[in-house]
C-alpha cells in the first residue's frame, strides 16, 4: 500500500483535540517523550514503536466540533465531504443504537480470530500520525476516514502488558496517557508501544464498502455497545461469538461507546 505521502486519498477534517498529532511520529517522539539516555523521569520511556486504532461507528459522532484543518493535515477534499460525513442519512433508523466495526485476525496470524478495530503502526514517512490512522484504516478495511477525531483516552498501563518498573514509573505513564490519551503495551519480543485510538468518520454511504486485507483479516462485522459488552452478536445463526485480542481492545471499545453518549 502506499503511504499516506504518497497517496491523495488521505484527505480529512480534524477535530479540535488533536492538534498534538498533526505532526509526524519522529517529531511527536521528539516532542513527548525524552531523547534516548536522558535522565527526564517526568515522562514514561519513549516507546520503540507508535500505533494508532480507528474507532469507526455507522453514523456520525452526535455534537463532534470540527475545524477545516490542523498542521500537516491535507484539507484538499472540499467542504462537502466534510458535510456528507457529518450529516445523518435520511432513510436511517436514528432509533437504532450506533455500531463500531470490528475486523477478524487471520487465522495464520497471532492472536488468531480474535477481534480489533483497524489499525497498526505508525510509519516514519507518514505526514502526521493522523495520517498513519487514515492510512492504517484504508489498508485494513478498505475505508477512507474524512473525519479525524477526538482521541479516546484509555488508561495507558497494565501490569502484563504495559510499562514494566517501579510505582513511580507506572504512575508517571498513567498520568501522562491521561493527558495524551497513549496505550502502553508490548509486542511479543518485548518492544514497547504507544497506541493512540482515534474516532474515523466514514460517510454512512460509504459503511457498506468494508474490504478486509486477506492476509490479514478474514471478516468484520458491526457491533453495538451491548454486543461489545456480552462479547456476542446477536442475529446471526447461533450467534457470534466476539474474543477481543486484548482486555484493553475490549476496553478501548466500550469507552469509545461512552464518547458517542456524553
């Protein structure tokens, strides 16, 4: 796939919070964590990796504040993309309650079968990691985001999978993924990341057009919040069973759920 350098089609609308990652992953690297070898114990460890989720509902988020661009960010797509992904398709059920996408891991990949929202890494020649998202969506679902934002803030630390030291050093990586909105875990070779989830808007038109990456993905489907909470689709034949691949993508989910109620 391309990158989003490279490829015209990453063209969005921000929303007011994320101005902090309108700039590209070495520089936000630069920006919010110490260099290697410094003593600054104010901040967690710089990860080795950032990654980024779309979180995609099947209609606008309600009372979303966008503004027409950000630093880095290409606002070229005109002003009635913009209006067509924030206004409600007319012929829907605004009675029926929102649902998030969720892709299906390969069965040959880790974590096989297992649940997620699109996503994966940020690339060093991503204009911004906001385009690292739209891009890691494309690739991932085959969907194009015309609206970025707001971050979904998790908690950025587990004791199996996040930062590894002292009380101090968990402390200082919570408080600081509460203001940032980072997810702190580590891959299996024990590289340390940093995820940032945010909300993609998708036109409703367009939420038909899921195209998963066989080699990575082998299905998707959409979910309410009470489906992500049972952890079961209803409606299909026996129902269908969701296994997240982590607790905290299962986490992640439902708080992205509370954003659309607030």
């Amino acid at each position: 796939m391309a990158s989003s350098t490279e490829d015209p089609a990453f063209a969005f609308t921000t929303h007011t919070s994320v101005e902090a990652f309108s700039v590209s992953p070495p520089v936000f690297l630069d920006c919010y964590f110490p260099l290697p070898g410094s003593s600054d114990t104010s901040r967690p460890p710089a990860p080795v990796f950032l990654a980024t989720g779309a979180i995609v509902f099947d209609r606008p988020l309600p009372n979303n504040n966008f503004h027409p661009g950000s630093a880095g960010v290409d606002v070229s797509a005109s002003a009635g993309a913009l209006h067509e992904a924030l206004t409600p398709n007319p012929n829907s059920d605004s009675a029926k309650p929102p649902r998030v996408l969720l892709i299906q891991r390969a069965a040959h990949d880790s974590m096989p079968l297992r649940w997620e929202t699109p996503g994966g890494g940020c690339d060093d020649d991503d204009i911004s990691i906001l385009h690292s998202c739209a891009r890691e969506l494309f690739e991932e679902a085959g969907l194009h985001a015309t609206t970025l934002g707001p971050v979904v803030r998790v908690g950025s630390v587990s004791s199996s999978e996040g930062i590894h030291g002292g009380e101090s050093t968990k402390k200082q990586a919570h408080e600081w993924g509460e203001d940032m909105g980072g997810q702190f875990f580590r891959t299996r070779r024990g590289k340390l990341v940093c995820k940032f989830y945010f909300v993609a808007g998708v036109p409703e038109a367009r939420t038909a057009e899921v195209v998963v990456d066989p080699k990575e993905h082998v299905g998707y489907v959409w979910v309410t919040e009470e489906e992500v909470r049972q952890k079961k689709v209803q409606g299909e034949e026996g129902g269908l069973d969701l296994e997240f691949t982590t607790q905290a993508q299962w986490e992640v989910i439902l708080t992205a759920f509370h954003l659309w109620h607030a």
